[in-house]
C-alpha cells in the first residue's frame, strides 16, 4: 500500500532522482522508492551480516549492472523494482523484529 508523505530533498538528490526517473522511464516517485530500497537493502546487510540473503543481493547487483548498461526492457526494470522493494522489505522487517538496537559484529 502506498502513502502519500510531503519529503524535503536536496537538489542533488532531486536532479538524480529526475535523471534515473527518464532514463528508465518509471515515474519520480518509483525512482525514489527504488533508491529508498537500495539504501534499506545496503544498510541492514552492512550493519547486520547475520541476515543472510547474498545470493539475492548479488542477483539484484546483476540486474542492477545490466540496467545501467541498458539492457533491461520496460518490463524488466518494473520487475527489478519489484524486487527490490520484496527485498527492501523483508530486510526492514528483520530490522524491526531485532530486540536490541546493537549492531552485530562480524
């Protein structure tokens, strides 16, 4: 389910939101919930290695590679966000279920 939030950005991040949002024909906002996603995906593997899920983080770098490239149809690149968000959320949802708030060490 998507909810409408009011976010204030840098201009930095506007402009690269708007290059990738043309670049791979998806809307503004599915640039931005991509990039959130890779920045959630990214951040729980850093800071908690036990949360096992590198082969699908490795596949996801593949396709992620393969579109920067332009390699990757329409249908593909809505496929990938589809991924990456299934990811993003099973990563935030293991966060969240964590007792503590310590970082794991590895």
């Amino acid at each position: 389910m998507l909810k409408r939030h009011q976010v204030l950005l840098e201009d930095w991040m506007t402009e690269y939101a708007k290059f990738v949002s043309k670049k791979y024909d998806i809307s503004f906002s599915e640039a931005i919930r991509g990039m959130f996603s890779l920045a959630v995906i990214f951040s729980i593997t850093t800071a908690y290695p036990r949360y096992d899920s590198r082969r699908k983080i490795s596949h996801l770098k593949t396709l992620i590679k393969k579109a920067g490239l332009g390699k990757l149809s329409e249908v593909e690149i809505h496929s990938l966000l589809s991924k990456l968000y299934f990811e993003a959320r099973k990563a935030a949802e293991f966060r969240i279920s964590r007792k503590s708030g310590a970082i794991s060490k590895k």
